[in-house]
C-alpha cells in the first residue's frame, strides 16, 4: 500500500470520525434543545396562569365594589319600597312591646263592681241656719255622698258636704233604706275631707284601694245621689283622665294632686266614691268643672288612709306637724317690699321650741322649696301634703338657705293635744 491509499484511509477514517463527532453534537444539540424547550413551556403556563388570577382578583374586587353601591344605596333607596317591597327583618329584628289585653265587657264589668260596693254607700243630708241679708236667718239643706270605711260606723266624705262642719244636724241614709243620725267627728277644708260616724248599726265597709298605683286610662266607676235623693246611688262609668291635677277652690287656693275622671260626677256626688276594676275605693269624689263635661276631681284614697286607720286604731284623728309659722314666698315679698332667691315657696317666719322643725335645725328665714321629690308652692299645700304622713314618718325636706339648697330630715310628731 502507497503512501497515497494509506493517506486516502486516513482521510476517510478523519471523515467518518467527524460525522460521529457531529452526530454526537447535534444529539448533544438536540438534547439541550429539547431539554430547553421544557423550561420554557413551563414558564409560559406559569405567566399565563398569573395574567387569569389576577385577572380574577380584579374582577371580584370590582364586583364587590359594584355590589355594595347597589346594596347600600341603589337598592334602599331605589328599588326597596318603591319596585320591589322591603325584604324581611332589613331595618334589623322587630322589637314590639307586649302588652296582654284581656277582653272583657265592661258593661258586666260595671254591674259587678256597682254590685259590691252599693252597700258601703250611703246618702248624706245636712240641715244648717245660714243668716240672709235680706230675709234674716233662715234654714237650709245640703245632699251628698259618702262611703263607709269601717264596720263600727265610720264614713268618709267631703268637708264642704258637711258645710265644713257648721250644720245642726246630719243624716245618713244606708243601703237597708234606714236613716241615722251622724256625728261630724273630724273635717278640714283645705283637703275637703270630713269624717262622720254612726252608732248602733253595723255598716259594710268597702275595701280601699292603692291611688298611688293609678294609671290614665283605667276603668273608673262613680257612685254617688246627683242632684238629689231622688236620683240615690247613681252609677257612672268612664275612665281615668289624668292624674295629679290641680283645680281652684277659692280665692288664691287650689287643691292639688287630684283624679281627673270622665264618668259623670254632679252635686249631690260629692264625698261618693270613685272605683277602680276591682270594686276598690280610689278615691273620693268632690267636683266637677261647670264650664266643661267630662271633667270630674276626685280626692286620692292615699291622701285620706292615715286619717281613717287613726280613727279605727284610736277613735281620733290628730295630724302631724313641722311646727313653723310660714307664709308664702309672693306674700312676703310683696309685704316686705323685697325680693326671694326662689319664687314659690313656703317662708318660715318662726320655728316652735321642740317641734319636729327645731329637731331638725329647719330655721327662721328658711324657704321649704319641696317635702320628698314633691314641690311645694304654698302653706296650704305643704299643709295638705302633711295628711298622707303619720307619727314617727320621716321625711326630707329641701330647704332655700342663703341661696343654698339643702336637705333636712325631720321626723314628724302628732299635733301636741293642747295646740
């Protein structure tokens, strides 16, 4: 073999060693290339699958911005109530106050409460001398209404029915139809309150009631003698108007804190009582406003149990006392040509030595302004407002002193026997 054949071999074997070492490349290549072919798909999803997320985010934020200026405005106030009706509980869950209402029929009602209390009942005539300027003295008679508060004899009624206890006789007409002679055994006109008594016979007393307990608009039945005995033990029934009313009953005087009733009250009703549902004194009829229908007064039963328990505990009646000398504020002033740091009010002119008042440092120049939570306005009120307390209350009094108010606590005493 020439040199040139072991060339042309040499030649061949550099060619065919090429091709191997290009075949491995371009595996090589070709591996690499499709090895780099994976990465890049893969990161192409990747992209792909971030541009729809937060293509979702967008739009669930967008929704939710859409939805709530339609819930919080567009709805309440364009379509809620005007296209389409509210849905339930929108405005938040009902809170309704319950209030049972029994139904009952009231004439049935009136005929069982007239039914118990017609025997505690009783008619009331006065005989009295009044002197006439023209024709001299002469004799005159009253009719009224009371009611029996104990069985040994004891009734309540009004101070005016008994003339304010200037008459020469009294009479008591009871439920059997015999009439009684009365003794007036107490009476004040500033609470227009009297109390009588009769003697052998035994009375049905009527049950009381609590008027501090008083609501408008409970049934309120009348019973009393309009206009004469010949109309005796009329009944009438309404309702209760109002409470803690205030009518005048003379010149610069009221009574205060009385029942306001609707069912009829006339004279001749006066001192009769006024009942609650249960057939329950509550109170003590005593006017009626001429210019107006449907405006009877009637006394608080509270204002008169401490002077009735007294009579059947004790067979008298003796107030309570602060034991001052006072006089109202628009008095004094007017009388003494000054001005008071307060406009109504009671001034305390002089306090009794050992008096309840003196007991509790109440002094001179003082203005009593309130007993308790009550105002007080007058000396006819602050009296009046005594009657509800018995011997050994005690009670707050608030007190104007050198333009400070204060508190005072006295203990109230029965009116000593010999003032």
């Amino acid at each position: 073999m020439d040199l040139q054949d072991e060339k042309k071999i040499c030649d061949e074997k550099e060619e065919v060693m090429a091709e191997i070492a290009t075949d491995r490349f371009d595996g090589e290549e070709k591996i690499s290339t499709i090895s780099t072919g994976i990465s890049v798909g893969s990161k192409e999803k990747f992209q792909k699958k971030k541009k729809i997320n937060g293509s979702l985010v967008i739009t669930a934020l967008i929704s939710a911005l859409i939805g709530g200026v339609l819930s919080s405005y567009i709805f309440p106030v364009y379509i809620f109530g005007n296209l389409i009706p509210y849905p339930d509980n929108y405005f938040g869950r009902d809170v309704k106050q319950v209030i049972n209402v029994e139904p009952q029929k009231t004439e049935f009602l009136v005929s069982a409460v007239a039914k118990k209390a017609m025997p505690s009942v009783v008619g009331i005539t006065t005989e009295s001398m009044q002197q006439d300027f023209f024709f001299g003295a002469r004799r005159s008679s009253n009719v009224g209404t009371g009611v029996v508060v104990d069985a040994k004899g004891y009734i309540l009624t009004n101070s005016h029915v008994v003339n304010n206890g200037n008459v020469e006789v009294v009479n008591v007409l009871l439920h059997d139809g015999t009439s009684k002679e009365a003794k007036i055994l107490w009476n004040d006109p500033n609470i227009d309150l009297a109390v009588l008594k009769v003697d052998g016979v035994k009375l049905v007393p009527a049950d009381l009631g609590d008027s501090d307990k008083l609501e408008v608009g409970e049934i309120a039945i009348a019973i009393g003698n309009p206009l004469g005995m010949q109309f005796e033990r009329t009944v009438t029934s309404g309702i209760i108007s109002g409470l803690g009313r205030s009518i005048g009953v003379g010149y610069n005087e009221t009574i205060e804190n009385l029942i306001q009733t609707d069912a009829s009250i006339n004279p001749g009703n006066s001192g009769g009582p006024l009942l609650n549902a249960k057939g329950e004194v509550i109170g003590i009829n005593t006017a009626k406003i001429q210019s107006g229908e449907g405006l009877g007064f009637a006394i608080p039963i509270n204002m008169a149990k401490p002077i009735v328990d007294q009579f059947i505990e004790k067979g008298e009646f003796r107030k309570v006392y602060l034991g001052i000398k006072g006089v109202n504020v628009d008095v004094f002033e007017k009388s003494m040509g000054t001005k008071l740091s307060v406009e109504k009010g009671v001034y305390v002119v002089e306090v009794s030595k050992n008096s309840p008042a003196s007991r509790a440092d109440l002094r001179s120049g003082d203005i009593i302004v309130a007993i308790e939570d009550k105002e007080i306005a007058s000396m006819s009120q602050l009296v009046r407002n005594l009657y509800q307390y018995r011997p050994g209350d005690k009670i707050v009094l608030k007190v104007m002193r050198n333009g400070e108010k204060i508190s005072l606590k006295v203990e109230l005493a029965q009116v000593p026997k010999n003032d």
